[in-house]
C-alpha cells in the first residue's frame, strides 16, 4: 500500500485495503477466540506490526495533506507568530515558508488546531521540521499506546494477544505511519486517562484527560466518565494546566485560541448522512452542537462502566457518527478501546471507514468530495448488521443461561 498513491490508483488502492481487512478480520477472530499461552508468538506478531509501519513511514503522505498544516503552524510558531492569527497565505509570511509548507491547503485560513497540539507541532518542529520527522513522532505515540494497552490488558486479566486488534488494525497504520494524523497524539493522552482512572491514579487521569481534549476537542464528550471519580484537587489543577497550555495564545485573539475552527464546523461537509438529516430538519447556526450533546448524553449514560472501554468507545463512537465532516483519520480515537466484544460493531467501522477513499476516484479538485450512496451504504450498512450481530448474541446468551430452581442452592 505505501507503493500506491490513492489520488492516481484509487481502484488498486481499495483492493489492496480490502486485501489487508480481510486479513486483518481473520486475526482478530482468532485473538477473540482463543487465547495463546506462548509470549514468544506475540513477540513475533507485535514485531511484524513495528515493521509494517516502516514503509508507510518513509512513503509520501497521499490520502491526506494536513501533516503540512502541522508543519506550519509549528513553523510559524518558532518565528514568534501565533497560529490562530497567522494564515499560509498572509503575504507578510512568505519569508516563513518552506517548500514544504508551501503545501498546505486552505492558506487564507489559520490554524483549527487546539493549543496542546501546538505545543507538540513547535517541540517536533524545532528538532526537525520535515513530514518524515513529524511521522516519526506520531508512531513513537502509536507503539507507546501499544505498550499501554499491554499494560491495561495484564491489568484486567485479559488475553495479552487483544493488544493486535490495535496493532495491526490497517486505518492505524495507513494513518499514523501512513499519513501522520494527529489523532493518535490525542488517543494516547486517552488511553492513558483512561488506564490511570482504573487504577485509581486521578491526577495522572485528570491531566492526560484535559491534554487530550486539547490536542483535538472531540473526547471532552467523555467528561461524565471522569465526573466524581477525581479528586476536586486535581480537577483544580487540571484545569489550571490547560489554561497554562492556551494562555500563550491568547495573544492577538479575541476570545478563545480557536482559529478557524469555528468555520470548518459551519462549511465542513463530508461523510456525514446523519448529520446532513439532522441539518435538514434543524436549521440553524447550534446544529452543529448535536455530537456534542448526544455524545455527552451516551456517556452519562454509561458513566457506571467508566471502567470498561466499551463505554468510552461508544460515548465517542455516537458523537463521531453525527459529526458533520467524518475523516477516516477520526476514527483512531476509538481504535484502543476496542478490544472487547462489546464493541465490534465500531471494529468493522474502522475498516468500512476506508471506503471513503474511493472520493479520489476521478477527482479534479474543482469541486468538494463526495462519497458515493454506495460506498456510505455499504460503510454504515456494515456497522449496523454488526450491531445486530453483538444484540443477538447477547440475547442468545442470556437465554441460554440455566435456570435456577426455587430454593436450590
């Protein structure tokens, strides 16, 4: 795949996504299924997915350009300019660029990207400010969230091998070492908060909780599973954290360091039929808040099985379903809490989700993507015949169970 450049190969590309799904499939059945005593198997299997990343690592990002985003706005920073204030295209800022972030798209418009991710754009950016060093940093995040959920899965008892539903699920590959998405950054923190708050350590879970929204905004819908499970105190200085990290930024912004976040939620359409339906029912400017607020209302919900991934994956899955611009990439937020059965219909999302590259199929670039009917049938309809799969099963199983007699023991 990392030989296959999707904007001029689309179909080779899907055949070749298929191709590793399909496997992909196979080996997460056999981990659910059975579980290896031998460690050394493991080994063997976690070391192939490390060298799996390698060629998608040294490949050209093609499926999607906001690695050179990245790269600006870690860039302009090291010039003394603030991101949410300074666009590519700003005349007064050709001095800064270089031949790579003369790639970035959308120019008039500054950076959406929230301040922690700034902070890691300028620390890779003032190392190496190439696309091969920023990927680099971004697996580095990849295999240690590999080692945390490791960590979680000898935790809880559960078969070490779950830990290949992650590692070797191809959307995390062809994104991270592939693209180089942010959004692994932002898991990572997760996952960490996550795994800290079972194990009772709240101010390690109070502060990657608050770094990750700050990477990207999307889990602050999971704040219920955290509410009355930390301290006050380390809320307090969580929340203190968070202002330090955007404070910085507040200089030349009127309001809040948001950039131009506001306008990708209002013109930003791609992927979303559920949201496209809702938008036709509810006009109006605050229609764009309905992920947030389902995704909050799923995970006070499930707020008693804060423990479980399950109930973070599917608070995070609702909101991601009704989000109005759905990127395969946003689907690495829920890759690590997916290795329960609870939560296989959101496993066949990551890979139905590659559909949405046939977009490049005959693109010319004079007009915005859009998916075929076809291609979000066939990626939505797959999710939901596994739904059906988890209810039946869990029905099935509980009519199976024996029953107890009166007065027996």
């Amino acid at each position: 795949m990392s030989r296959v450049d999707v904007r001029t190969d689309t179909v080779r590309f899907l055949i070749a996504a298929a191709v590793a799904s399909a496997i992909y499939a196979g080996a997460v059945v056999l981990v659910f299924r059975a579980s290896p005593s031998t460690r050394k198997g493991l080994w063997l299997c976690l070391a192939a997915a490390v060298l799996c990343r390698v060629p998608l690592l040294l490949a050209e990002p093609t499926l999607s350009d906001d690695i050179y985003r990245y790269i600006w706005d870690g860039r302009v920073q090291s010039f003394g300019f603030n991101p949410y204030v300074s666009a590519p295209g700003d005349p007064a800022l050709q001095h800064v660029h270089t031949p790579v972030t003369l790639q970035t798209s959308y120019p008039a418009l500054p950076t959406i990207y929230p301040p922690a991710a700034q902070w890691f754009f300028r620390a890779v950016g003032s190392v190496d400010g190439s696309v091969g060093a920023l990927k680099l940093a971004f697996v580095l995040c990849d295999l240690l969230l590999i080692l945390l959920l490791l960590r979680w899965l000898a935790l809880t008892g559960h078969s070490a091998w779950r830990v290949l539903v992650y590692a070797w699920n191809p959307l995390v590959l062809l994104e991270v070492a592939g693209s180089g998405h942010l959004d692994v950054l932002g898991a990572m923190l997760l996952f960490l908060s996550f795994l800290a708050l079972s194990q009772r350590i709240t101010w390690l879970a109070a502060l990657s909780f608050v770094l990750a929204v700050e990477v990207k905004f999307l889990p602050v819908v999971l704040a219920p599973l955290l509410w009355r499970r930390i301290r006050a105190r380390d809320a307090v200085v969580a929340a203190g954290v968070a202002l330090a990290v955007g404070a910085p930024f507040l200089i030349g912004v009127t309001g809040a360091p948001v950039g131009s976040l506001p306008v990708y939620l209002q013109k930003w359409r791609f992927n979303g039929p559920a949201f496209a339906a809702i938008e036709y029912v509810v006009a109006g400017r605050w229609v764009t808040l309905v992920p947030a607020i389902v995704g909050v209302t799923v995970a006070m919900c499930v707020r008693t099985h804060a423990s479980s991934p399950w109930a973070w994956a599917w608070a995070m899955g609702a909101a991601l379903l009704l989000m109005p611009a759905l990127y395969p990439w946003y689907l690495l937020w829920l890759v690590p809490f997916l290795c329960v059965v609870e939560t296989a219909p959101l496993l066949v999302w990551t890979q139905s989700v590659l559909l949405t590259y046939v977009v490049w199929h005959g693109f010319t670039g004079a007009a915005e993507w859009q998916v075929p009917w076809w291609a979000q049938v066939a990626e939505f309809g797959s999710v939901g015949a596994a739904a059906a799969w988890v209810v039946v099963r869990a029905l099935t199983r509980r009519g199976a169970r024996p029953a107890t007699a009166l007065g027996g023991s």
